[in-house]
C-alpha cells in the first residue's frame, strides 16, 4: 500500500491532537489561574534510499529519504502569568512571579495551584483557609491555616505572611504563619490533575520555599489571577490546524484516487 496513506493518516491525528489541545485552552479561557498548553510534534522514521557519501573520484552531496509522517510528543504549557483581577474579596490571593500555592488532597497528597479564590471551611478546629473543593491552604511548614476570630481583622501581607490586627489599638501583630508559596526547578514537568491544580513527580524536582529562591514571588491581597490564554492567538493556531488537517485529508484522498488509477491499468 502507499507509504503517503499512512503518511497522511498520522498528520491528521496530529491535527486533531493539536485542536483538542487548542480546543481545551479556548474552554478555559475564563478559568482562575490557568495556563495554555501547546502541542509539540516530531517527525517518525526515516527510509534512506540512497545515502550521502564521498568516495574517490565519485560523490553524493545530499541524501535520498522519505519519511512516515508525524507524532504528538509532548504538551508544553506556559507559565506566563495573566492579567489579575480585583475582586475586594480579602481571601482572594493572586500571585506575581513562579510560585504555587500548595493544598492537601483528602488522601494527604500536596497539590499545587495557580488558583487563590480561597474560601473559610468550618471544622472541628477552627475556620480553617481552603479552596472551593475544601482542600486545605498550607503555610510555609506544610500545615494548616486557622483563622480564629473575626476574619476581617486579618491581612495577607505581599511576603505572604499573615498578620491580625488588634481591634483596640490597630497594630497588626504578626501570627507566626505565612501563607505556603513554592517554586519548582522544572514546572513544565508539573502534572496536571484538575480542579485548576498540578502534582508534583521526580521530573520537576523538590518543591522549594519561595522565599529560598532567587526571584522571589509577591502574593496580591484581593486579586485573582486570570486565564493566560490569548483567544486570537488561539483562533489563529485552530485555523492553522483545521487547515493542515484538511490538507493531510486531500492528501488520502489523491492517495486513493492513485491506487484507483493502478487497479484499473488492466482494463
């Protein structure tokens, strides 16, 4: 059969990798915090008919190849922050630089996110910081947050730290807890799990204190982050796709018709 049906075939499932990808960040659009992915693409094997070679007195500049096609490798997602956001919501928290927040999940596994639309969950303990899936905000030591008291006598100060003030003398006094901002080596490596948060693996290294780093970040008291995807950018990469993917499909269909012509050579 033609190698350029197979060819073909595999441009269009990337194709269709690359509008689902385009597709999912146009859906998220409006989502706190997140970030756009973009797919990458590697050529597969290659047929050498001919090689390049230099011997005496004879020599071939160049090689005679063809190759099968194309294959999704890997989605690379931007960390590039977005635009933030006033809400006048004091538990809303945006973040300007690398870092994450980091939350516990119901099993005791950390997560890490983007997203600081924070709520109060009422527990046995006190009110207790969380995200809108009552997943507990950890500070720096990887424990929780209470806020006992009246909430609006609370600050969040751009260290992240977390200070009361005293309702008599208006002095804010510090609580000893600062809200857990980390960095990782490698973000990219970062897997995504839904509900706007990432896991943490061997690829991106330990999570490391914000405050250890050397470009520290700056935690934004009532702002939340928006969505870093750009939708004509967007629009422009599905066109673009949409347009390959038809090109691939033109491609079967001459493929086809060839055949078609060879069948009948005996007719």
């Amino acid at each position: 059969m033609m190698r350029s049906l197979w060819t073909a075939a595999s441009g269009m499932k990337a194709m269709q990798f690359n509008v689902d990808t385009i597709a999912n960040n146009l859906a998220n659009v409006s989502t706190t915090g997140f970030k756009k992915e973009k797919a990458e693409f590697e050529d597969l094997l290659y047929v050498s008919m001919q090689k390049a070679y230099s011997a005496e007195n004879t020599a071939r500049p160049v090689n005679l190849q063809v190759g099968h096609g194309v294959v999704a490798r890997a989605t690379a997602r931007d960390f590039s922050g977005g635009n933030l956001e006033q809400t006048g919501n004091k538990l809303d928290m945006a973040i300007e630089g690398k870092a994450f927040f980091a939350v516990r999940g119901p099993g005791g596994e950390i997560f890490y996110t983007r997203d600081g639309s924070f709520k109060i969950s009422m527990t046995d303990e006190g009110k207790m910081l969380a995200n809108s899936k009552g997943y507990p905000v950890l500070d720096q030591d990887g424990l929780e947050i209470y806020l006992d008291g009246d909430i609006a006598n609370y600050e969040f100060q751009p260290s992240g730290e977390i200070t009361v003030r005293d309702p008599d003398t208006g002095v804010s006094l510090p609580t000893g807890q600062f809200i857990g901002l980390f960095q990782f080596e490698n973000p990219q490596g970062l897997e995504a799990v839904g509900g706007n948060m990432f896991r943490s693996n061997t690829a991106t290294g330990e999570a490391v204190l914000d405050s250890e780093t050397e470009s520290p970040s700056t935690l934004r008291n009532y702002f939340l982050e928006a969505s870093n995807v750009q939708v004509v950018e967007e629009m422009v990469k599905l066109i673009t796709a949409q347009r390959a993917y038809e090109l691939n499909s033109k491609a079967i269909t001459t493929s086809d018709e060839m055949l078609q012509t060879a069948n009948n050579i005996r007719r």
